[in-house]
C-alpha cells in the first residue's frame, strides 16, 4: 500500500488520546476505540475545584484485520530506540 498517493484535501486535524483505547474484533475488522481523559465539564462549569476526569470518546477507527496487523511495526519503527517518556498519573 506503500505506493497509494495521500493526500489531505480536508485538512483533517489531529486529535489528542490521552484517555484508555479499547480494541475490539469485528469479523475481519478491529474497532479500536479512543477517549480523551478530561475534568468533566458540568463540574468546571459549576465552578467546583476539583472536577471529576471522565474519558471521552473522540474517535472510532474501523480498521481490517490486514491493515491493523502492520500497526505494531510502524509503531515499533517510529519510536525507534527511544525511551519511552515518564508516565504521568
């Protein structure tokens, strides 16, 4: 797939993922989930100090089986030896 011109006519944005990311299989596909962690909203807006973090969904990938299995190379290949950062809690 390597010689499939990309291009981004929709200038799609980036989204962040800083929530837990669920995978589930679909017949031949995976449906991986992704959430944002973020205070609640109704919380802040409440004006309470220390709002409750909730994860939102931001995005649903519907990926096939064949496309996804090449998704831990590219992974691996990006970070390269590089240490992972310090997880924050």
């Amino acid at each position: 797939m390597n010689d499939v011109h990309v291009s981004d006519p929709h200038h799609v944005p980036e989204t962040l993922i800083s929530g837990p990311v669920n995978i589930k299989r679909m017949g031949g596909f995976l449906l991986i989930t992704l959430t944002s962690a973020r205070e609640n909203v109704s919380e802040v807006f409440a004006g309470k100090q220390k709002a409750e973090v909730e994860a939102i969904v931001v995005s649903r990938l519907l990926v096939p089986v064949e496309l996804a299995s090449q998704l831990p190379e590219l992974i691996n290949k990006s970070l390269g030896n590089s240490p992972p950062p310090p997880r924050q809690n």
